[in-house]
C-alpha cells in the first residue's frame, strides 16, 4: 500500500523537456563523425551517404526496422529523432559486414551485443556536450510543479545522469532528482513476468495494431518504476515516445501522456488516446493543468 499522498511525475529527458528535432542533424553529423574516424577507418563521405542511404530506406517502411536490443524490439525506428538516429546507425552496422566486423573488434566484450554497445556509446559520447536546448514551456513547467507540496518532479532518462544534470543546472534546477540511465531499451527476452491485456489475455508481447508490438520484456524499467511507487500514491509518466518510456507503466495501470512533437507517428498518437491509462499532451505547456484534472 502507499505510503504518503505523494504524486511523482517522472518526466522524460530527451525529446520532452528539449526541442530533439532540432539536435538531431548534429548528433548524427557527430555519431558519423565518431564511426569514420575512430570505429569504422573509412572516409566521412563514404559513412555519411551509407548513413543517409539507410535512413531513406527506413523511413519508407518504418515498422519494418527498430532498435533492437538482445533480439527484441525497443522502439520503431520512427517513434522519435534521437531513436530514428539509433536505428539508421544499427541498420547500417548490421547491414554492412565490413562494418559490423570493425565494430566487434572495437567492441570485443560487448554488455549486449557490440553493435548495441557501439550505438550507446555514439550516443552518450555524442550527445554529452550537445547544447541543451530546451523547449520554451520546460522552465515554466518546472517551477509549477516543484511549487505543489504534493507532487515530486522526477526526470527519467536513459542517457547518464550526469548529462540530464549539468543540462538542468543552467535552467536553475540542479537540485531535480533524475532517474538516470533507468535503461527503458534494455530488453530481457528471459525475464518471466507476465502482463494482464484487458482483451488480448495474459503474456509479455501484444498487438498494437497489424503493423506493431509492444514487447514489455524491460526488468530493468520496471524495477526503478515498482522502487519509486513504495513510498508515493500514484505516479504519471510523461514522454515524447511510446514504446520505451510509455508502454510499460500503461500496462502497469500508471497513466502516461505522450507529448506530440513534429515526429510523433500516427499509430503511437492512435494507440495512445484510445488507452484507458493513455493521453495525449498537445503542448508541455499544459502538462500542470493535465496534472490536476489527474489528481
Ligand atoms: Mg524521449
């Protein structure tokens, strides 16, 4: 049972508190950067245009490709900017047998696999010194919910803490608890709980719709969200993406509001609305007032 009258609003990092539609173009002009001169030894135009070969290709059947980790599926390769990124550059690794031999040498005693370990480092690597750019209503948001003595503002992240910190610091919120590298991606093909879906019975893949699942294998995720509900009444989740932050606590009965940016997919938007547990959030802006009617 809980504890205290405690709300915890666990917000996402990336995508969510920041503008990753307009970070992306240089995270990936990094990550290729980074595959060119110190993974892969072949020339920036050669990376560059494979990089961009494989995004095309991916875009045009986007349920076709996904960030896969230990076999499963994280996320489509259209859910958001940062996981368009990852997915083009696991593609184009897997895809290119010369290019997956020169990531397993420099990977050679890989935590997942060394093209998942290759695509973690480009990102922690890469965006560790992106400029922050954080969208216009997150400051705003921030000082609204850290004033109600009933809510506690948590902000979730799979990148290392130490980014979302010294991010946070210059917008004045040093002090906001991050839940870093929570690992939302890491999927356990041999973790044996099993979820109740009101229509589809008892098991840990379901049907979203004929062209997606949802694969809710994540102990890891679902370790850190079990910890923080001990010692509050309720949590709510807010995130620009579905499958990795979203889909989980929906089907642990958390409500969860997805933010509509420029690159929310349709079948997310549809899916996410339709749930009992689900909502969609037009605009950070309105996030506190969403709260309310919640608690
Ligand atoms: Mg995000």
């Amino acid at each position: 049972m809980p504890s205290s009258g405690l709300v915890k609003v666990i917000l996402d990092y990336d995508g969510t508190l920041t503008a990753e539609e307009e970070q992306v173009e240089e995270l990936a002009e990094r990550s290729i950067g980074t595959l060119s001169r110190d993974i892969l030894k072949v020339p920036l135009s050669q990376v560059r245009e494979d990089y961009s070969r494989i995004r095309a290709k991916i875009m045009a059947e986007p349920h076709k490709h996904w960030w896969e980790v230990n076999g499963a599926i994280a996320a489509y390769s259209d859910e958001g900017a940062f996981i368009t990124n990852t997915t083009t550059i696991q593609v184009m690794l897997r895809t290119t047998p010369s290019y997956s031999e020169a990531v397993a040498r420099r990977f050679p005693e890989p935590e997942y696999d060394p093209i998942m370990d290759c695509s973690n480092y480009l990102f922690h690597k890469n965006t560790f010194d992106l400029e922050p750019r954080f969208r216009p209503a997150a400051k705003a948001v921030f000082s609204e919910l850290a004033a109600a003595a009933d809510l506690e503002t948590l902000v979730l992240s799979s990148s290392k803490g130490d980014k979302v910190r010294k991010n946070l610091r210059t917008i004045g919120f040093a002090e906001m608890r991050v839940l870093g590298d929570t690992r939302q991606y890491e999927m356990v093909p041999s973790w044996n709980k099993e979820f109740v879906h009101p229509r589809q019975g008892t098991g840990q893949i379901f049907q979203v719709d004929e062209q997606h699942t949802i694969d809710l294998r994540r102990p890891a995720y679902y370790k850190a969200l079990m910890s923080e509900m001990e010692d509050s009444a309720r949590l709510i989740v807010v995130a620009d993406t579905w499958s990795m932050p979203g889909a989980l606590p929906m089907m642990m009965g958390i409500p969860f509001f997805l933010l509509k940016t420029t690159y929310t997919p349709g079948w997310c938007e549809r899916h996410v609305s339709a749930h009992p547990y689900g909502g969609m959030l037009s605009d950070l802006a309105l996030l506190p007032e969403r709260i309310r009617a919640l608690v």
